[in-house]
C-alpha cells in the first residue's frame, strides 16, 4: 500500500506526529512524509491512503496571519519555540485551494492545546471536510493530538499517533 501524510507544522508538533504516524503505519508499506508545500498532486494522486494535519491556529486551520504570527512568535529574543523547517511555506488552506479531486482514501489530524475542543476548536474537523470535498472517502474520525501550553507535546502522543497510523492500516487493508 502507497500511504502519503502531508503535514504544515510551525514549530514542530504536527511534523513530529506525522513521523509517528509514519511509524506506526509500518514498513510493509510505502510511506512518505511530507510538508505541504512538496505535497503536489501528482504525489497524492496515485496514493492509496492519503493522511492531513495542520495545528489548529485561532479555532481553525491555520491561516496567513496566522502563520506569520506564529513565525514572529518564533523570532522574539525570549521565545522558547523554534520554527520547523517548512513552517514558512504554503498552508493547508492554500494546498487545498489548488488540489483538484483525488480519488483515495483519507484521514484527518490536527494537534492543539491541551483544552476542551469547544475552546480551543480542532483543525482536524476543517481538515476532513477539505478531503471529503476532494474525493476522500475517510477511513476514520478526525484526530487531535495534544500540545502542552508551553508548545511541546504532551507525553504519549507520539506512540498515540502510531497506533492510529496502525489504526489506519487496518481501516483500509482489513
């Protein structure tokens, strides 16, 4: 099985669980990861299981100004977080917006602050409605993966993201 994750991640988190998510879906399979930006059709169009997250930025997917201040959150003399290496190109929403209609299945993810949904929103949920406008059939229920306040991940998500990417395997090769 050919698996793609695509991932936008500003300081970290979402890449980090797309490598676990990676990991969890296991070597029998072809898996690539892959910021957003290097995510073109061409990539995902023959894909058999084609797996999205972003973090979740002002009860959503991330948007431009909310990008930016996430990068100027970054570059402050007493900032504690680093940029990814990709943080500064395309978003989801700007994927989505040029990706026609693919014809496999998908999944969802986000990762956000450790709250309540109804607080803190869930990219997840966008992300899924995205995929499914696309030709998606998801194979699970948007997925969010936790973040402390202090922008690390919360102990135990990563080998959480790995076993919904085993979770994701068996949806799709029974």
């Amino acid at each position: 099985m050919r698996v793609v994750v695509v991932y936008e991640s500003m300081y970290g988190n979402t890449h980090a669980i797309a490598e676990a998510i990676r990991h969890g879906i296991g070597p029998a399979h072809s898996v690539a990861v892959v910021p957003v930006e290097d995510a073109d059709e061409d990539l995902v169009e023959g894909a058999d299981l084609v797996v999205v997250g972003g973090p979740t930025h002002a009860h959503g997917m991330s948007r431009e100004t909310t990008r930016r201040a996430a990068a100027d959150a970054a570059d402050k003399k007493d900032s504690t977080v680093t940029l990814d290496p990709s943080a500064e190109g395309a978003g989801l929403r700007d994927w989505f917006t040029a990706l026609g209609r693919v014809n496999a299945e998908g999944a969802a993810f986000d990762t956000r602050l450790d709250a309540p949904a109804v607080l803190t929103g869930r990219a997840s949920k966008r992300i899924g409605r995205q995929l499914r406008k696309h030709g998606f059939d998801l194979v699970a229920d948007p997925e969010s993966f936790l973040v402390t306040k202090e922008n690390r991940l919360e102990p135990g998500e990563e080998a959480r993201a790995g076993e919904w990417g085993q979770n994701l395997v068996r949806a799709v090769v029974p």
